[in-house]
C-alpha cells in the first residue's frame, strides 16, 4: 500500500477530511486512479446517454450547453456555486473509483509559468499501472455533446501566466468579499481565454478535462482567501442562494469541512509501529521516517493522526533529525532539530465502572448519540522553520519525538499512542 494510499484510509476512517492536492505532486497511483475515474465517468455517459446524472456529460452540461444554464458568473454567487459544482464532479470521480481526490492545477506557479499546460494533461497516452495497457490519456481530450467532436486546446504562450498570477495576487489582497469575488473571477475568465478551444467559451468549457483541475484551483484561491479574511463580509444573498440544480445553499458551501475536504500542495504518509520502531535505553524516544520530496514550500505541518487520549498528561518534544539536544525538556535546542511541541491534556482516570471508559470502534450508523470521548483524534503541528534547516536525505525525514511528563520527566513513549503521521506542506 503506498504512504498516499495509507493516509487517505486513515482519514476516511477517521471521518476527517481528506486532502486535495496539487497536480504536480500526485504519485504515479493517484494520478493513475484520477484517470481510472475519468475513464469511468465517460463509460457511464456513452453507456447510459447524456441525460444520465452519473456520468461526465450530464455533469459538463451543468456548467454550460445544453441548457438551462446553471453557472454563475459575473455575480458574487461565483465562488460558491462552482465550490458546490466541482465537489458534484468529485464525488462522480468517486463512484469510479474510491478515494480518488480532485487535484487543483496551479497556474500562477513557477512550474506552469515556464512549462504551460502540465504534463498529465498534455500527454495524449499513457500506461495504465493496473493493467499494463497503454491508452488514450483521458485528461487530454472529452468527448463533447455540444460540438460532437474531442475537446480542442490552443493554449497562448507560458509566460502570460505571469499576468494571471499578478492579478490573483491583487485578488487575495482584498479585505471583503464583494471585493475579492469579481477581483478572482478576472484571472479565472483569463485562464479560460489562455487555454483557449473548448474552454473559452462558457457553453463548452465544462467538457475540456482540464476545466475541474482549473476551477478546482480557483476554489483553493478562495479557500486561501478564506484563511485570512474570514466569511463575515459575504452578503446574505450569497449566504441565501441555492446552488442549483443542486440543493446546497451558498452558507454551506462556505466550509470547505462541511464537503470533507481541504487543501495541501503535497503529502506523505507512514504508518507507526510502536512496538517495532527504534526507541532509546530510556525508552522515551520513539523514531521513524516519513517519505518527503524536495519541493518548494511555504508552510510544513506535522500531522499526527489516530491519536489516542491519555490519562496522564504529557509534553512531546518534536525533533527533524536524531533529536540529539542535551538541553532539556523545558529549553529544547531548534540548532538541534526541535520543530514543536505536542502537548497531550490528560483526561483522568475513569469515573465510572469497569470499561466505562473503553473507547470501542463500533457505532453504528445510525446510532446518534455522541461518539465517545476517548476517541482518537488527529491534530498538527508547524514545522515550517525545521524542516527549512533540516537536510533531506534520501527523500525521506527523520523524525524524532521526545515524552516527558508534567515534571519534565522523561516518559516511555508507550503512553503516547498513535496510528501515524504525515508531512503536509503549502505552497
């Protein structure tokens, strides 16, 4: 199983969100399974005909031909509306193929600036990893009901991007939302013009495979928007308007937790061993490797995820490296890798009778009690500054934690249990 593959079935059974990432950082499987997807979407359509929702012409009709027109543009409805379309799309993905994740394709980066259109969209073949077969690529072109031929692109040169990217910079200086949405909506319309053919034009732009990866960034420049702004300055109306054809209202769509999902450029997942995992004479050292690529970054989290509560409270020192760092619980030394501390708030011991406090992973779905207290959780750190000191080897960081007790007392790190951990970074 790969460390995405990993980290995706912890999530689902975590019932957290799961991830959208970058195009340029899928593995070889995520971008192998996102074109299954497709694939199965246009089976559906060819299959059922085009009136039939589950498939990719019904759902590309939505946004444009045939009509009614549903899409919202040149309005403040802009941003949610597409928000509630493209996860519509994804969960379509999803009926193909479980777990596959929409990837956004940043535009405004260096990569596409210098190179244009990625790669996985620009390839007209590829090698399927679960068959071995090589076939037509399915993020290349669509059929389209509206022209009745593939999906056409005649994309202007690399470095107007450039000008996009500027324009998305103003957008995101914005204070209020009436501001920011027709600022996002410029650039956004400017893509479509740059990619040019099908996508140019509203009626047909939906059917051009590369439509989703495009709005799906749009949605994350909202979402990074959303992270410094807030939602207080949307209008009622916006909050009001339904989403149609479907049923969510512009409110909810404002959470993107609300869909399950959120944003990272990359992530790599490993799993944690307690029992086998390297520990010091002291036994309050616990250390493992995560798989980690060099890209560019602005912002790095630890995630640790399934972690169990406790009935002690406990400090946890996190170190990028060795954790070699002679300078005590309460002063850790960041020359000698320390990136953060974890801190685990005790919850006592257990009031009731025998087993009271047992967390059991079996409630049913519909049992609507509250889940139990004990659950474990997932929770994060910022490693931002650590993992820019710290020398990756081998695509892989090492990383140490460290426990104490509320005296400063090193701890046996089997008080501390958790099912893995992720590096999540931000570009």
């Amino acid at each position: 199983m790969s460390g995405a593959e990993s980290s995706a079935l912890v999530r689902s059974a975590n019932r957290n969100v799961r991830v959208r990432k970058s195009l340029y950082r899928l593995t070889d499987s995520e971008l192998n399974d996102l074109r299954n997807a497709f694939e199965g979407l246009y089976a559906v359509s060819a299959d059922g005909g085009n009136n039939d929702e589950r498939g990719y012409q019904w759902i590309a009709g939505v946004h444009g031909l045939p009509i009614p027109f549903y899409c919202q543009h040149g309005n403040l409805n802009f941003p949610t509306w597409h928000r509630a379309y493209i996860y519509e799309f994804e969960l379509r993905l999803q009926d193909q193929v479980a777990g596959v994740m929409l990837p956004y394709w940043d535009w405004t980066s260096a990569e596409a600036i210098a190179n244009g259109l990625p790669k996985a969209v620009t390839d007209q073949t590829y090698i399927d990893l679960k068959t071995g077969e090589t076939k037509p690529n399915p993020l290349y072109a669509a059929f389209s009901q509206v022209t009745g031929t593939m999906t056409q692109r005649s994309p202007s040169p690399s470095s107007a991007l450039e000008q996009l990217k500027l324009q998305v910079e103003l957008a995101l200086r914005q204070k209020t939302y009436d501001r920011f949405s027709p600022a996002l909506e410029n650039p956004h319309g400017g893509l479509h013009v740059w990619v040019g053919g099908d996508m140019a034009s509203v009626p047909t732009a939906a059917y051009d495979p590369i439509f989703w990866m495009h709005h799906c960034n749009v949605d994350r420049q909202w979402f990074e928007w959303q992270r410094q702004n807030g939602d207080s300055t949307v209008p009622q109306a916006q909050l009001d308007f339904v989403c149609a054809p479907f049923t969510y209202t512009g409110e909810q769509t404002l959470d993107t937790k609300f869909f399950g999902y959120t944003y990272v450029d990359a992530e790599a997942f490993v799993e944690i061993n307690q029992e086998t995992m390297p520990r010091t004479d002291t036994g309050n050292e616990l250390t493992f490797q995560i798989p980690f690529h060099t890209t560019p970054f602005k912002h790095a989290f630890l995630e640790l995820q399934g972690v169990a509560k406790t009935e002690d409270s406990y400090k946890v020192n996190i170190y990028l490296g060795d954790g070699s760092d002679s300078s005590g619980a309460d002063s850790p030394d960041p020359a000698a890798g320390f990136a953060s501390t974890l801190y685990l708030f005790g919850h006592g011991q257990c009031a009731g009778g025998k087993g009271h406090c047992q967390y059991a992973n079996h409630q049913q779905p519909f049992d609507r009690r509250p889940e139990s207290h004990l659950k474990p959780y997932n929770t994060y750190v910022d490693i931002t500054e650590a993992l820019k000191r710290y020398k990756v080897e081998d695509d892989k960081v090492r990383v140490t934690l460290k426990v104490y007790d509320c005296d400063a007392n090193a701890t046996h790190t089997r008080e501390v249990k958790m099912r893995g951990a992720s590096i999540v970074t931000h570009e």
